[in-house]
C-alpha cells in the first residue's frame, strides 16, 4: 500500500528544511518568509530497515552469488504543503488550494516551532506588513497559538464541505448534523465517536481533520538529545493539550546536516550526537504506528524486499500488495518469522530443519514475516 504524509504548519516553523531534508536535496525553497513553498512538493523517500542488509546478505551466501541482490525498502511519499494560514478554508493565503491537497494523504504531520531563533522571526517580530503581505500571513506565534490555527482551519474547512454536503441533498444524514454540531464545539472529526454506520457515511465525505495527525515538534539542534526527548514531548502535550502518542520530535537542521552525509558517516554522526536513530527515523517510525502499519519481506536472488500493509491483513490481502492478480489466485504461503530465516540461512535450509509454516487463506501476516506466496493461474 502507498504511505502518504502532508506536511503541514504555518509559515516559520521548519517545515521546508525539514520536507528538504527528508529528500536529502532541495526539491523545496526553504526561505524565511510565507509561501515559499508555492506548490506541493511531492518526494518518495525509503523506509529505513536493517532487515534489509541481512536479508540480502543470506540470499548472497545461500546462493553463492558475487554481489548481494538489490535491496528494494518499503517507501513514503512526503507532500510538502504551502504554510496554512488564519483564514486558509475561506481562501486566505490560497488556503483552497493547498486545504484540498491534504485530502489526498493518509496522515498529517503537523510540524510545530519548538525553537527560537532570531534569523526566523516569529508574529511579534515579524517584518513590516506589505499589500502583498496581510495580518493573517505573519506566520508562527507561539505553539499553543500556531497548533490552534491549523487546528481551526481544517475544521472550518470541513464545515463548509457539510454544509455543502446539506444544500446538495434533500434528507441531509441525521449524521451530518452531528458532524456539524461536534465540529463546532472544536473537535476534530477523527475524535468524534460513530457507530461503524455512521463511520462509513463519515469516510465519503473525505474531511480534513478526520485525517490521523502526528504532531512533529521542531527543536534546536542544541537541545536535541535522546534525554530530552521525552521531556520535550510531556512538556508540549500539556501546552496543546493533545495526548502524549500523537507526538515526535526532530530536530530540521540536524536532519538537515545528515542529509549531505554518507550512510555511514550519518550513523557516526547520529552516535556522536548521543542519539539511536535520526529525525527520519523516528517520523516514519511514529506514522506506521498512527496508521496501523507493518511490514512483511520477500528474499530471493533477484531481490529483497520489503512491503507495507495494514495490521490484520491476511495472507491473500498481502499477497495483492504485490500483484492484484495474487489475491484472487491466492493458493498457501510459506512464512518465516524474519530471525528464524536469519539463523536458518535462507529458505533451503529453513525447509530443511522444518521452519517454514504453511498458511491459507485466515492466516494473519505478522511484521517481519519473510513470505513466499503460491498462486494459481
């Protein structure tokens, strides 16, 4: 399945470096003044997993092969959406524009200013206004203030697409005017509680603040330490008022200085830091566990790969991960828990010693189950 994130914020708080970072090029204008970014930017960046390298070490040594077989890792599509502004859902800032991008994600990572610098001034400190340049476009406020904005404007969007959604149709849902009354109170569509009916009337209407948010606080690289992490996190989910597991905690500049590093020199730089994995790590790490999601592997010579689905699919659901055709034709598969194939070398000897589970049709894909699928014509 596709893994999309939308980087969302206002105006100064990072998220251009951060998006640039991510892409270890600069596919963004990464300025200190609004709407930088004028268009979305869309890049696919690879899921870090280390399962890979063993994986393509084994099928090197099981097959006797000169070189390891190329190593393909799960990807997540990063969209870079131009800084929202106050009054974004009535246009504001070309809010129309970039709000409906946002309909196309799977999750937003709401990027928050968790640091001072004075060569990225915040409202008070902005630069005089211009014609071009109105109150609402100043950018970042303070995090409780920036958090509500963003916050409201996806909420005021949703209101008009239900209010839309009312004039077009005869008999509106009883629904409809639930979503609307909560939505008024401040709560977002994903915190509002549907019955399994009312969820599905709800998932058509595509609203924007249904959509699952990691809240991505941006810290000074001087305070970025693994010790301080959680303290970062404890202390601004009190100021937002949002539970302490919709947040992670990076560091732009840092990531954005790993980014013009080797592999390798990025890992010795990471450790020097006093830090276990980078901001981009840690971001996708916190997106597979908002979203519900796993990985599953596949090894042979011609490649190792790795493929994300949701929790709880079965075998056949896997299985037209990879191919549509696969789930229909979908006969067993061979499963090995990934340490298991490690220690065995490979398939040939997994078989031998009797380590492969034979699965139909009911069987739960596990994360990090190694996967040969059978399939029928």
């Amino acid at each position: 399945m596709k893994l999309s994130i939308g980087i969302v914020g206002l105006p100064n708080v990072g998220k251009s470096t951060l998006f640039n970072a991510l892409l270890k090029k600069q596919q963004a204008l990464a300025a200190n003044y609004p709407f930088a970014t004028i268009e979305p930017n869309i890049g696919v960046v690879p899921v870090p997993d280390e399962r890979l390298d063993k994986l393509a070490e084994v099928e090197k040594q099981e097959h006797k092969m000169d070189k390891l077989p190329p190593k393909v890792p799960a990807t997540v599509k990063f969209v870079d959406i131009a800084g929202l502004v106050k009054g974004a859902a009535t246009g504001a800032g070309l809010g129309n524009k970039f709000l409906s991008h946002i309909r196309e994600v799977s999750a937003i990572a709401h990027v928050v200013r968790a640091f001072e610098d004075e060569d990225v001034p915040r409202y008070e400190e902005a630069r005089p206004l211009t014609p071009e340049r109105s109150d609402g476009e100043r950018g970042s406020v303070d995090p409780k203030t920036d958090y509500e904005i963003i916050k409201t404007e996806l909420i005021l969007a949703d209101l008009q697409t239900l209010e839309n959604s009312k004039r077009k149709t005869q008999n509106p849902q009883p629904i409809t005017q639930k979503l609307i009354d909560a939505l008024n109170k401040g709560i977002p569509a994903r915190d509002i509680e549907l019955s399994d009916d009312e969820q599905k009337f709800a998932d058509q209407l595509f609203l924007l603040s249904a959509k699952e948010e990691i809240i991505v606080l941006n810290v000074s690289e001087n305070e970025y330490t693994e010790e301080k992490i959680p303290e970062f996190i404890k202390k601004y989910s009190e100021i937002l008022e949002v539970p302490q597991e919709k947040f992670t905690v990076i560091s732009a500049k840092i990531e954005s200085e790993l980014s013009a590093l080797s592999e390798e020199e990025q890992k010795e730089y990471l450790k020097e830091l006093g830090l276990s994995q980078s901001g981009l790590e840690r971001l996708i790490k916190k997106a597979y566990e908002t979203l519900g999601l796993i990985s599953f592997l596949t090894a042979g010579e011609k490649e190792v790969r790795a493929w994300t689905i949701t929790k709880g699919m079965t075998a056949p659901q896997a299985a037209g991960v990879i191919h549509t055709d696969f789930e229909k034709h979908f006969i067993k598969a061979d499963i090995v828990p990934f340490s298991q194939f490690v220690e065995t070398n490979g398939w040939i000897k997994a078989r031998e010693l009797g380590k492969i589970q034979i699965v139909g049709r009911d069987y739960e894909m596990k994360d990090g189950d190694v996967v040969e699928f059978k399939v029928g014509v």
